[in-house]
C-alpha cells in the first residue's frame, strides 16, 4: 500500500524502486501504511522508504525500526486493526450532496480562463442537457492572483450575483484554492511582516517554491496563526459571496522539502506541511483535496490525482479507488470523468475524441462513491452516447441514498465503501482482481474498461442477480456481453 496512485501496482508482485515518502507523492494521497491478505500490517507515524524486490518488501525509516504487527488472517482484519488504532472514523462526514449527486468541474473547458460569463453558462448547459445539477467547482485562476482572495474584476462583474444565480439553477459553489503566494504583491509583504510564509532554509526570507504555475512563495501553515489567517480569508469568501466550500489544491510533500526551507514547527518535516493544508478542511464539509498525508478516517474528500485521457487511465481508476480506501480514505472521487489532465484534451476537436473511452469512464464513475463531470459531454459525444452518459448520472442518484448509508457506516466503521474483492471474499483467488469492486456489502460492480463490449466476470460463491435481472449462481466465472449502454452489476442474494 502507501500510495495512492501505485494502485495498479497491487499487490505488489514486480519490483518498486525505492519511493520516499516524504518527498514523492506521485500526485496523490501517501500514508505510512501496509497491509496484506495474510492479516498483517505496517504503520509508521513517520514516511519512510520502501522498495520491493522480487520476494520482499523492504523499509528504511530515520525515525523508528520498521515492524510488521498480526491482525487476524485477512486483509479485512488487519485493515480493521490499524484503522482503530492508528486513524480512527470521526463519525462525521463531508456534505452528503457529495454521495448523492454528481459533480461539476469547469477546469477542462475553461481552463486558466475563469470567467463568470462562462462558469454560467457550463451550469446552464447542465441543466439544459438534462444533467442533473450537483456541486459545481470552479477552479484555478479566478482570483487576481496567488494569496489574494478577490475575484478578478475584469472576469467576473459580479460574483455575488454569479454566485446566487448558481445557488438558484440547484447548484452548490466550490472555488479552488492553493497555498502559494504571488511574490511582490501587497499580500506578499503582508504575509513576510509577519512570518506566516516558509522561509528560504538559513535565511529570513520567504522561500520561493517551484510549482506547476511558476515559482511563488507559500503560506507556513504550521504557524497557528498563518492557518487560522488562511481559514479567515476563506470564511470571508462565504460571508461575502456564498461560496459553499472550497477545492484545496497543491499540499504536495515535495514542496517542502525541509533541505530547503525553513517552518515556523522547528524540525517540520514536509508532511507536517500536508497535514496542516488537510487541516484546513476540516472547517469545511465542502472540501476536496488532491495530495495528502495521513488523516484516514477524517471527513475529507479525496479525490485520485488528475489523469490523462487514455484507457490506461479509465484502466488505473479502480485499483486506485481500491487503494484509497485501503489507505483509509473512504471519501473519494475518481479524478474527472475521462482524464483531470487538461493537456491531454489539447488539439483534439469535436471529431478526434474516442466517444467510448468517455461513456465506460463515465460508467466507471456512476457506482463510486462519487462521480465528477469536468469536459462538458454535450460538446464531444454524439446525442445518443450523451443519453448513456446522462443515465448514468441519474443511475448514481438512484444509488446515492446507498452510498450515502455506506458513507455514513464507514464514519462509524473506518470500513471502506468501495472494497476489494479480496477484502470482501477472502482467500477465495480475488487478491489480483483489479477490474471488479464491492460498493458496500450488497453490489458488485464490473466496468468495461476496454474499448470492447464484452468481459469476463468473476462471481463469488453464493446467488446474484446482475443488471438485467437475470440471476447466476456464484464460484465461478462468466462471459458477459456488454453493448456499450449497459455497466454490469450485480446485486448479492
């Protein structure tokens, strides 16, 4: 386990180069975690590195002697074990309308380019094309730069009303934010006055981060007061403008490396830094994070870092679901229906997108506990493979006071509400069924994740009755056709 995103890797059975849990993320979410099938489990308060070799794992830690522990003889037991010991449930949970409605992200059409115009009208396509309405996000580049928290007036002519009009069309309002700081701004010099920002290692001056954007200064938020300053600006967003919550961006441990900064925390390690960033969230039950560390079990949503438009990617997304829940994220969303990676849509047009790779990623994404629309499917499916799509928004309504109950058990449980079939049947061969998952205890689910309308379907013992009302008897495994309107489940008697 440990990261999130080497999903597809697990179990693990070919070699990992060593990988540095303090300085490598690899986009997602890291905790200092393993577990296997056999009942045992690893937990560290602190990142290690590991690496695995054709017949062991091995750790190496600055901190402490790395000792496996025995829970019981599943993968169930050992995850149950450290879940109750080592990251608890709160019994809270992030808003429900996360687990009962779709999502909405305006990154992929829009871009860098916010504008007020534009968010509104994505929303009115929603509605327009019978989409049902959700959250809806809006991302990186409304503000007028890094640290400030001001709308940019030339694109946006009144948020507030921006802001209602959304609330009114049924939608809940998101804004990104980040914890960088445009250097030689008035906040900048606010922020250096006084010591809220990470300093440049041996000096007294703000350090300047390399990021995806460029180089900015960043918040210290191991500095109580630079957090609860950080948590001001963002409650103002909602006093002033209604903004329900927030996407909290970035937090990536490579960011602050401590060879090259200096924190307010003497003796901070970079992932006390994700930490405080995840912190933030929690005054806020609209939340979603991308990188983090630790904090299993808290009512954060998680969401799988931002994939390419490809079929490896649509491939990727239920290991990786698997994992984080393994991981002890419960709350999560599978990236953005066909790919968060915006530069992997560029210079395709209307006619070069792969119409079928959309409609199984969509599919993948309707029994999950979320589902996050981002390209806008009325501009590059076809009206009949716009319908399927559509359905399957509807199809995760439909389910969404189940996974909402779910959500709610694993408050209380710390158990995962997406499983692994190895975790639900164990030791009856699924421990490298990659393809398959448990949503709760009563569905089975099994996409498409090729770009061919059949597969193969592995049923556990017992009776099950799929999708189409047709009932199997279990223990063993079955060739299904799948045209391209139907997602395979099946319902445990």
């Amino acid at each position: 386990m440990g990261v999130v995103a080497f999903g597809s890797q697990m179990p693990y059975i070919k070699p990992v180069k060593d990988f540095n849990l303090a300085l490598q993320n690899n986009n997602n979410q890291v905790v200092p975690f393993f577990l296997s099938n056999k009942g045992r489990y690893v937990w560290s308060d602190y990142p290690f590195v590991f690496a695995i070799n054709e017949n062991s794992i091995l750790f190496r830690s600055d901190y402490e002697e790395i000792r496996s522990k025995q829970s019981g003889k599943t993968l169930r037991d050992a995850y149950l074990a450290a879940s109750s010991t080592y990251f608890p449930p709160t019994g809270t949970l992030p808003d429900s309308l996360f687990f009962t409605m779709p999502q909405y992200n305006t990154w992929i059409e829009l871009m860098y380019n916010q504008n007020e115009e534009d968010i509104l009208q994505y929303a009115e396509n929603i509605i327009k094309n019978g989409f049902p309405p959700g959250v809806l996000m809006i991302d990186d580049n409304w503000q007028k730069y890094y640290g400030n928290f001001e709308f940019k007036p030339d694109k946006f002519t009144d948020p507030k009303e921006m802001v209602k009009k959304l609330h009114d069309m049924g939608f809940k309002v998101m804004l990104w934010v980040c914890p960088f700081v445009s250097a030689d701004s008035p906040e900048y010099r606010i922020l250096a006055s006084k010591n809220y920002l990470l300093k440049k290692k041996g000096s007294n001056s703000p350090a300047m981060v390399q990021w995806w954007n460029g180089q900015s200064a960043c918040f210290d938020l191991t500095n109580p007061e630079a957090s609860s300053y950080f948590i001001t600006q963002l409650k103002f967003l909602q006093d002033e403008f209604g903004i329900d919550g927030f996407k909290l961006d970035a937090g990536d441990n490579s960011f602050y490396d401590p060879h090259n900064v200096d924190s307010y925390k003497k003796d901070a390690l970079s992932v006390d830094h994700t930490l405080a960033w995840a912190k933030i969230g929690l005054e806020f039950p609209f939340n979603e994070y991308r990188a983090g560390w630790k904090m299993g079990g808290q009512p954060l949503v998680q969401r799988l870092g931002d994939k390419n438009y490809s079929w490896k990617a649509v491939q990727s997304l239920v290991p990786e679901m698997i994992a984080a829940g393994l991981l002890g994220y419960a709350y999560t969303c599978p990236d953005m229906i066909g790919g968060g990676q915006f530069s992997s849509f560029l210079g395709l047009d209307d006619q070069s997108f792969d119409q079928t790779l959309i409609v199984r990623s969509t599919q993948v994404h309707a029994l999950m506990p979320m589902m996050q629309f981002s390209v806008a499917p009325w501009r590059i499916l076809s009206a009949e493979n716009q319908a399927i799509v559509r359905d399957m928004a509807y199809l995760h309504q439909k389910f969404g006071g189940y996974i909402l109950e779910y959500a709610k058990r694993s408050s209380g449980s710390g158990e995962p509400i997406v499983r692994s079939m190895e975790y639900a049947f164990p030791h009856q061969g699924f421990a490298e069924c990659k393809d398959q998952f448990m949503l709760g205890e009563k569905y089975m689910v099994a996409p498409v994740i090729t770009n061919e309308n059949k597969r193969s379907v592995i049923l556990p013992k017992g009776k099950w009755r799929d999708d189409q009302g047709r009932t199997h008897k279990g223990g063993k495994t079955i060739q299904i056709e799948v045209p391209l309107e139907r997602l395979p489940y099946f319902e445990r008697l």
